[in-house]
C-alpha cells in the first residue's frame, strides 16, 4: 500500500505539476504530501482497533489488576498496562487519587504515570509509519525499562509522605461515602465499535493539526536542511548531544504527534538514534504541563525526584544506544 501511495504521490508532485524530484521545493512537496497522507490513514486505522481493545481494559480494571501485587510484579504490570491506557495531562491528578485510593504502592503508580504518556499508542504509531519497526520497539523496550526501573527507584525511597495531605484526605472521604466508582461498565459490541469510531474521531480532530504542522516544518528540513549540518551537532560524534537533547526536550510543550514527525526528518538527516530517542521521551514524559498538573499531588521534593530520576535515565537510554547503534 506504501508503494501505491508514494506512486500517486510521484505523479502527482512531477508529472501533474512538473515539479524536480532533484530539486528542494521538489523534494519537501513530495515528502509532505506523502508523509500526512500515510501517517493520517495508519491513526484512523489503528487508533479505532486499539480504542476498541480498550473497551475491556478500564482504568477500574487496571487498577484492580495492579492492586495487591509485589513491587516488581506490580511495576511490570503498571508499565504494560500504561501502554494501552494512555491518558492526558488534565486526567492525571484523577487517575493519581484513584490509584491511592486502591492501595497500590507509590512506586507502582510512578510506573503507570511514566510509560502511560511516554509510550502511548499515537507515538507506536507514528514511529511504526515514519522510522519503522526496529526504532519503534527500542523506544518501546527502553521506554519500559525506565518507567519499570524509575517506578522501583521511587517505591523504594518510600516517599509516601511527599504526597500533598490533601490526596489521602480525600481518599478518606471517599471511603467513609462508600467508595468511589469503581463500577466496570459492561459494552454490548455495538457499543464498544461506536466507542472506538468515536475515540478514532476525537484523536484524530485533536492531533491532526501537530501531525500536518509538524510534517510541514519537516518537509522543510528534509528539503532544504543540509545533512551535514544536524550531523554536525546531534550526531554521535558529539558527546554532548544526548544531555542537550534532554534539557531542550523538557520544557517544550509538544505530544508524540508534533515532535515525532520532526524527530523522523532528524533521524533520517543524520541524528543519531540515541539522541533522537532521549529526545522523544524528554518532550512526552516530561512535558511541562503535566509537570504542572503533578504539582497539585505531589510535593516539591518528589516532583523533584520524579524529574531527576526520569532525566538521569532518558540521558543514559539515550547514551546506551548510541553506543550500541552509532
């Protein structure tokens, strides 16, 4: 099908409209005009498939599965789990309170809270259309390592009391009322298919102007950028570039679907993998707005060392795979 595609887009650009493959404006048109057409069609496609797996996989249910385990099973779990529950900044304190007031460990938590928008399924997905399959599954195993290993890290410093006051009061009202609503709602298949079109219609009204954007700054770069020049500054030969990749990466206010596309062009001029990859995970785990919204339930220390954990681990990911790839 991709080679359908770039066919009609190869006749599109330079038959139609007599554009130079050879030439910059050639080049940028073609890549963009392929690129966010394949890119939107693998989202619609696979976001409806995995909105519909989700259905069976509440965060009532995730909890429930998480819940009672040891901290090494619970943290493995947590992390699968975050994969396919991905939520966004606004649900975090909810999901946060709801978690404690399941009595799952602090370390299990920091898991899920780390690889649930870290590893979601709109960067597999974008990574899967634009640097294939061996770069998706290191981003996804490294991805898991880190929140697996950061979450034990965080449990094991027993930091329960960084918690703000105000979350373990509310879980005590909670359960004096009864318990919140951990209720799981049972579909019909009609349901859950309406539910994952819907799903599919809301994601895809919400990343398609990042995915459109960010493909166009891309097309440019892939255009009109010399490779020499990213090579230059973020290749391997540059040991700083993996620490500047992480400090650029975590006060930038960007999703998977504006930075991927970009970070695909880098790869694809000469950055080296590594340094890609910390940088993704600096923009997806660490973004400043969730920052912000962690704040009201967490106290500045464990904040603190929630980021310092995360930026020491994305930096030696980043290191380690530059290493081993080049």
């Amino acid at each position: 099908m991709a080679d359908i595609l770039q066919e009609m887009v190869n006749y599109l650009t330079y038959t139609l409209w007599s554009l130079d493959p050879n030439s910059a404006i050639g080049s940028a048109v073609n890549f963009f005009i392929y690129d966010t057409i394949k890119i939107l069609i693998l989202l619609a496609v696979l976001i409806f498939i995995i909105s519909f797996v989700r259905t069976y996989i509440s965060p009532v249910k995730v909890r429930q599965v998480v819940s009672g385990r040891n901290e090494y099973i619970g943290n493995v779990l947590a992390a699968l789990l975050g994969i396919i529950t991905p939520f966004c900044s606004c649900s975090a304190v909810p999901l946060f309170i709801g978690f404690v007031e399941a009595g799952i460990p602090l370390g299990v938590t920091f898991s899920f809270l780390i690889s649930s928008p870290m590893v979601n399924e709109i960067a597999i997905i974008l990574l899967l259309g634009l640097v294939g399959w061996q770069i998706t599954a290191l981003y996804i195993i490294s991805g898991l390592i880190i929140a697996i290993v950061a979450g034990i890290i965080i449990g094991r410093l027993k930091l329960e009391g960084e918690v703000e006051s105000y979350v373990y009061e509310m879980v005590e009202k909670m359960e004096a009322a009864g318990g919140s609503a951990n209720v799981i709602v049972e579909m019909t298949m009609k349901e859950r298919l309406r539910n994952g079109w819907e799903d599919m219609l809301d994601i895809l009204r919400r990343v398609t102007p990042y995915v459109v954007i960010a493909i166009g700054i891309g097309a440019i770069i892939h255009g009109y950028v010399p490779a020499e020049l990213l090579i230059q500054y973020t290749g391997p030969g540059n040991p700083l570039a993996v620490p500047a990749a992480v400090l650029i990466g975590v006060p930038l206010y960007s999703n998977a679907a504006g930075i991927i596309p970009l970070v695909a062009v880098f790869i694809d001029k000469g950055m080296a993998v590594g340094t890609a990859l910390a940088f993704m995970m600096a923009v997806t785990a660490l973004s400043l707005p969730e920052m912000i919204i962690l704040r009201k339930v967490l106290k500045p220390k464990l904040l603190a060392i929630f980021i310092g954990i995360l930026a020491v681990s994305i930096t030696f990911i980043g290191y380690l795979f530059n290493f081993i790839i080049g």
